[in-house]
C-alpha cells in the first residue's frame, strides 16, 4: 500500500486531507509541525510527502533541503502544499528538488492528479535507474540533472538548449538536400549533458512533451530563415518523442506552426520510431496518414532494430526509411551487416521509399553504400552535427 506523510499544522485541513487519502486507500502518517514531519520522514520513509510551505519549528523549505541531502531520502516525491504563488516562492521550490506544488484551496481531483502524477514519474525514474549497473553517484548525478532540467522547464527558459544539425547528403550529386535536427543541452554547471541520458530521463519523467515541442517550434523559426535565404528546396527531419505523438492536438500543433512561419509541409520529415507505432497500430497508422495528407514526409528512424520490422514495412505509410547506425558501422567488413542493409535497400526501394543509412564514418562504408544505390547518408564522415550558423555557412558552400 502507498504510505503519503502529510506535514501541516491547520488541524482542519490536515484532517481532510487524511480524510481523502484513506477513502482512496492510500496508508496515512501525519505530523502538525516541521521537526516532527522531518523525523517521520527518515524513520517511515514515505511513498510521497505532502508538505505545508509555512509551519512551526522547521518550514517546508528546511525540511525539503533535509531530505534531498540524504540518498536515502532524496527520491521521495515531495508536493507542497501553500497559500503563497509567488514567482519567488516556485522557483525557490523548485531549486530546493520539489515535484509540484498545490496553491490552497485545492480540489479532490488536484490533489489526486498531483499524487498520482508524483507516483508514476517516481516508478517510472525507479524503473529507469534501477540497475546495478548505476553507482550511488551516478543515481545522483541523474537526480541533479533532472533538478536542472524541471527548473528550466518550470521557468520556460531556454537559453541553454540548442538545435544542431547534420547533413542529409544525396549519394548521386553529393549535394545536402536536407538535415536531422538533434537537441543540444549546455548547462553553466553539468557541461554539455549527454543528449541521450537526457532524452531518456525527460521520457521516464514526463518532460519530454515540453523538450520536443521547443526543438520543433525552434527548427520551425530556424527554417523559415533558410527559407526566405532561398533554400526552399531543403528539407528538415524532426525526432518525435512517443509521448508527443500520441496526444490528440498533435496534428492541429503541426498546422499550427506551419500557418505562422508560413511555411509548406513538403519541408518537414517527422521521424517515429518502430516500437511507437507498434504500441497502438491502429491509432498510430491513423496519425501517420493524417500528417500525411498535409503534405509532411514520415520516416522510420534506426530501422532493424526491431524484431518486427520485415513483417510490418510493407504495411507502413512512410516516406523514408532510415538504416541504423550499427547495421553501417563495418558494413564491408561484416558479411551479416552487408546482406541484411543490401536486403533493405532493395526492399526499401521496391516500396518506393527513401533510403538513408545513418552514422556513416569511413569511405569503405560510403562506397558499399554507393554500389548498392543507397539514396542519402548522414555520418561524421561528411560532417557532424552542427550549430545553425555552422550549417548555414556548409549550405552556402556546398548545397
């Protein structure tokens, strides 16, 4: 049973509080003040704390600090609970570690919705790092940077992410006729995070939607600007995250942002992953053909890796096929990787799409894929990813 510590010192509303929670069957513990909620918090070791901003003896934000000092502690979900919404009051809660806040009153269903959403993100981030691989630092070394990543988002700010961009380079005329747009995070204190662990931590925690939805408003700003330089040909593929794919308003944010930069669909490639379609086929097909009879390109990025993928190809409604990397890396060297990508090709074609093999490095892999009239390549040996202004000045020199 989920045990929830609520700290407050208004009878009245601790009562119903505790109230609430055991009607819903969650386990209970209650203090009236801070010292006390600080000691029960290390002895019970709570699910989840929902903590007043204002009490005797130790406030919310002492006993917060407390707890996010200990590992044992640290990764208790911790709401707050206040009648003060002052921009001062959040974003000092939210750089002490807190998860959410409610402002009082509240209703029956946000408190619950706030529970219930602390809950999930905590089993998913337990799921996620629960591994022996991970030392006691490196699961806080997670923790910070997810405490960094909420307060950016918390505060829509930002100015320490970037977009860069690598090549899609056609293989018959060597020229770039398009570009793969990648999320970049420099934090003044972490460095450069490692985009992966970032993009893996913002799905188990539910930021993703707000981190994708920057990348495409900001890949939509930039384009625009190559747009009107003239490089109306160029086309921009997108990463969607699972999450954003699947909500209902999807489509109608894509118009959206197509309407203000005024801007054509045939510019966009929206690349999913195999697994996100074959979560909820029926519904994700329907999306697909949706974008699709806007005019957007879909591809299927890192194909092969999944089990199903042969048996499904011929029933996808996609534009473009996209090779993973690993099935590249050595390609004339590995007889297994050279007969499964000539497969691909070949099959890819016949269903009129696109080819493009990602993570090309080295000549010997360009010239197998030239041999097999493999359309378009993207790999460092043509260029890596790069800021804007960088790409720019490869667009004028070699597009």
């Amino acid at each position: 049973m989920t045990k929830i510590l609520v700290v407050e010192d208004e009878k009245l509303v601790r009562d119903n509080i505790l109230a609430l929670l055991e009607a819903e069957d969650f386990e209970t513990i209650a203090a009236d003040n801070g010292k006390t909620g600080l000691q029960m918090a290390f002895t019970e070791v709570p699910d989840l704390i929902l903590c007043d901003l204002m009490l005797p003896e130790i406030d919310g934000y002492g006993i917060l600090r407390a707890l996010r000092e200990e590992p044992m502690t640290a990764p208790i979900p911790f709401i707050f609970l206040t009648a003060r919404v002052t921009r001062t009051d959040t974003r000092k809660a939210m750089d002490l570690g807190a998860d959410d806040y409610l402002t009082k009153p509240f209703t029956r269903a946000e408190l619950l919705g706030a529970i219930t959403s602390r809950l999930t993100r905590n089993a998913n981030l337990i799921k996620h790092f629960s591994t022996p691989s991970f030392t006691e630092k490196e699961l806080a070394d997670k923790r910070l940077i997810e405490k960094h990543l909420r307060r950016l988002l918390q505060a829509e700010d930002f100015q320490q992410f970037q977009v860069y961009y690598q090549p899609q380079v056609d293989l018959n005329s060597g020229r770039i006729t398009g570009a793969e747009s990648l999320f970049r995070w420099h934090n003044p204190e972490l460095g450069l995070v490692s985009t992966s662990e970032v993009i893996n931590l913002a799905e188990a925690t539910g930021l993703i939607v707000s981190i994708s939805e920057w990348v495409l408003f900001t890949v939509f700003q930039q384009f625009k600007i190559w747009y009107d330089a003239g490089f109306t040909w160029l086309r921009i593929a997108v990463n969607l995250s699972a999450q954003q794919f699947i909500q209902k308003d999807f489509t109608q944010k894509i118009v959206d942002f197509l309407t203000v930069h005024n801007l054509q669909p045939n510019c966009l490639e929206l690349e999913i992953t195999e697994s996100m379609i074959l979560e909820d086929w029926d519904s994700a097909i329907a999306t697909i053909l949706e974008l699709q009879s806007l005019g957007i390109k879909i591809a299927i990025d890192d194909f092969g890796t999944g089990y199903t993928s042969l048996v499904h190809l011929n029933k996808l409604p996609i534009n473009t096929l996209k090779i993973d990397r690993y099935f590249i890396q050595n390609i004339d060297k590995d007889p297994q990787k050279s007969a499964i990508t000539t497969a691909l090709i070949q099959m890819g074609h016949n269903l009129k799409l696109k080819i493009v093999a990602e993570g090309v490095e080295t000549q010997a892999e360009l010239d197998f894929l030239c041999e097999k009239e493999c359309d378009t390549m993207q790999g460092f040996l043509f260029s890596c990813p790069l800021p804007a202004p960088e790409f720019e000045k490869l667009l004028f020199t070699v597009a």
